[in-house]
C-alpha cells in the first residue's frame, strides 16, 4: 500500500491512524498541500478530486478519507473501526460524521485559502471563523459524550473510528488556539489515544514531510 499525504492534513492524520491500528504496512508518500501538488496533472490523473490522502491499495487509487475508513474495515475487518452491534455503530458514526462533514468541509485548507485571497479576509478574521465552527461541532459532541458516560474511548476499551477521526480534528483546534478546557471527555480520550504507538507513529510531527 502507499499512502499520498501531507503531514499535517487531517484526513491523511486519519489514513495513518487507521492503517496502524490495524497493522498495516503501508509507504508514506507525501504530496505538498501549499505548492498545490496534489492539483498536478499526474496526480488528479490518478484522483480527480486532487484530495489528499489517496491510498494506493489491491491495484486502485481511492480518494475520500471516510470512504477509505470505511473501505478499510471492510476489507481488513480486524481490529474493527466500528462496532458489530447496529446501536454502537450507529452512534459512532453519529459522531464521527458530525466532526468529518461539519467542521472539515468548512474549515478544510482550500476553504481558508479562498477566504484569505480573493476574499480578503485577515489571518485573524479566518481564526474566528475556524473557531467558530470547532465550537459548533465540537460543544455538541462533548454533550453527547457525556450522555454517554464513556471511558477511555467511545466504545469499550479500544480506539475505533470516532477516535480516528477526532484525534486530528483536536490536533487542529490547538494550532488555531481552540479554548478545549470545557470538553474534559474529549481531551480524556485524546490522553488516551495519544499514549498509543499507533497514534504516536501517525502524529504529524513524525512524519517524513514533517517540518
């Protein structure tokens, strides 16, 4: 398997996080986001998205990050992402896809760029609006957590895919400087996560890119 990412996109955060929990080997190539490679012709050849992560797996290139988890426990069904039980289930994707479609698709980096240039925006006018979409998910996803009264992780005693794709999303709201003190379920499972080799291996501080 190859993996084309960037070390700090949070959907290629996710891709890691998910091959290394279950144990897959897989080569890390990294496709520069601020020089707009993933927009060359060679690559959206491959992927006319111009996404990343793209994932070179069993002789196809696949695009979409949740796509690809859920691909990911199909294929490779152990450790499962998500749980056998529909309620479970249900709920991890409740939550899982609040964060993926709620805060990444408004706050994602062609988003910021756009607001930036031609709209004008300053840097600190993009802060707040970052802001203010991490609050509108993420206020609503502690609450349910708390409904819930979980542990260490979502469901039982090991990280799925609410974990997979939380993780990067917190990672994001601390470099925009997102006030957390207020969500202690969110930030015990990010404790959690991140004491986990899996997790650390996928840290974008490890990556080769990494600056």
């Amino acid at each position: 398997m190859k993996l084309y990412g960037y070390f700090r996109s949070s959907t290629s955060y996710r891709l890691r996080i998910a091959l290394n929990l279950k144990g897959l080997a897989f080569e890390n190539v990294p496709v520069d986001l601020r020089t707009g490679a993933n927009k060359d012709a060679a690559f959206t050849a491959r992927n006319p998205f111009g996404s990343l992560p793209m994932l070179e797996a069993d002789g196809r290139d696949r695009a979409q990050s949740m796509a690809l988890l859920e691909w990911l426990d199909e294929a490779y069904p152990t450790p499962r992402l998500l749980p056998q039980d529909i309620e479970a289930r249900y709920t991890v994707r409740e939550l899982a896809y609040g964060i993926a479609t709620e805060i990444h698709a408004v706050n994602n980096l062609p988003v910021l760029k756009y607001l930036k240039d031609p709209l004008g925006h300053s840097q600190d006018e993009i802060d707040v609006w970052y802001r203010h979409w991490l609050k509108r998910t993420l206020d609503p996803v502690e609450a349910r957590l708390a409904q819930l009264g979980t542990g260490d992780f979502l469901h039982r005693d090991t990280p799925g895919l609410f974990e997979v794709v939380l993780i990067p999303q917190l990672a994001n709201a601390r470099r925009f400087a997102y006030d957390l003190s207020a969500s202690p379920h969110m930030t015990r499972i990010e404790a959690a996560c991140l004491a986990l080799p899996a997790f650390i291996a996928a840290h974008p501080d490890n990556q080769i890119d990494a600056e």
